[in-house]
C-alpha cells in the first residue's frame, strides 16, 4: 500500500485548472437552486416545519435525560449517552474530515488506476464547508435556545443548514460512488454505503441530541448534500 503525497499533489495541481471552472459553476447552481428551494419551501410548509421541530426536540430533551440518576445540573452531561454524542460530533467536525479527504486521494494515487474518481469526496467536501459557511450567513436562523446539559458553550453561528450534518454527508456519500467509478466489487461499495449510512446518521443525531440544531437543519444538510454531490458527480464525470 503505497501513499504517494507528492505525486498526488502533483497530479491535482496539474487537473486543477481544468475542474476548478466546472465544480465553481456546479457551485454556484447549487446555491441558486438552494436559495429558491428554501424561500418556497418557507411559504408553503413553514408551521408544520416548526411543530415537527418542536416535536422531536422534546424527544431529544427526553432522551438527553433519561436514566440519569447522578445529581447536580450538570448530572446529564456526564451521562455516557451524551459523552458518545459529544464525542461523535467531534468526531464528525473539519479536522477529521479533511484528513480523511487527504488520505483517500493520496491512498488513491498509489493504489488505484484512475485515481481521480477519488477526488471526488474531498471536493464534494471543500464545496459544501463552502455551502454551510455562506448559507448560514443569508439565512441567519437562529440556534436553538441553549439549554443546560446540552453541550457546554453557545454557537454564534447560524443554524441552519446544519454544517456537521452537510458536510458528512458529502464525504462518506461519495466515497461509496468513486468506488464505484473505479470499478470496486459490489460488496466492498455495500459496506461503504452501510458505514456512510451509520456514519451520517449518527452525525446528525448527535446535533439534534445535544441541542445545538433543529431538525430540520439536519433534514435540510442531508437535502442539500444530495444535491451538490449530484453536481459534483456530473462535474467530475464529465470532465474524466
């Protein structure tokens, strides 16, 4: 197993100028295409947003509290079911994903014959750390009212979309695809489907769970996520 960084570094540099206009236009629709779909959706579905929001909230804070039997306020915060979300959140942030982006590409390089298929889940995840930081800046949703135990400091950014949630989305959904592409046999692109599955879900549980978003953040990072890793596969696919 061969990690050839250089070489990689070299070959993306070189295809850069090529794909950097493609993916910049397929950005660019999915933010147009996002803004349209948000300020419909906001006319039509609004209350029924908010109530289910409201619902499942409560079963959040339900869940967060139970079997907790320490004392003290901040008793469910040290409850293990809380530190495995924390942990999990974290698990799910910048640092570990773009790591991974950089492994699988390197990985890519020295052991896969069209290595560039594997570029796809970093630059389906640089692109939507992009879409989260700009959308959360025109929507400007307010985070939910913090409550105690939930996760220990309050967020300044906007909620919605959910970033933990678009962004893992991207990367774990298009791992399974550039598989794929390459020709990688069907039950190694079924397991990586599964850990996609368990990975995103877990992801997006983790912030309803510790209260930092709305479900419908993470219903809406997941929607936004199949539509930029659409684009940046007929991007990809077009160009390769």
């Amino acid at each position: 197993m061969k990690f050839p960084i250089g070489r990689f570094f070299s070959e993306f540099l070189a295809i850069l100028p090529d794909l950097l206009p493609r993916f910049a236009l397929a950005w660019l629709v999915a933010f147009v295409g996002l803004i349209g779909t948000v300020l419909l959706l906001k006319k039509l579905i609004h209350p029924q947003v908010l109530r289910t929001d409201a619902r499942i909230r409560a079963w959040a804070r339900t869940l967060r509290y139970q079997d907790v039997t320490a004392s003290g306020p901040d008793a469910a915060e040290r409850h293990a079911r809380t530190n495995f979300f924390r942990f999990w959140t974290n698990f799910a942030s910048a640092p570990t994903l773009i790591f991974l982006s950089l492994a699988t590409a390197i990985w890519a390089t020295g052991n896969v014959a069209l290595p560039r298929f594997f570029y796809l889940p970093g630059i389906a995840y640089a692109g939507s750390m992009l879409l989260s930081f700009v959308s959360k800046r025109v929507f400007k949703r307010a985070r939910p009212v913090r409550e105690e135990g939930a996760f220990g400091h309050k967020l300044k950014d906007g909620s919605f979309p959910s970033g933990h949630s678009l962004t893992s989305f991207c990367f774990w959904f298009t791992l399974p695809v550039a598989a794929g592409m390459v020709g990688v046999a069907t039950s190694w692109i079924a397991l990586l489907v599964f850990a996609a599955f368990v990975v995103v879900t877990l992801t997006g549980l983790s912030r309803i769970y510790l209260g930092v978003h709305f479900p419908s953040d993470v219903l809406g990072g997941f929607g936004i996520g199949t539509a930029w890793c659409l684009l940046c596969y007929l991007a990809l696919h077009a160009k390769l």
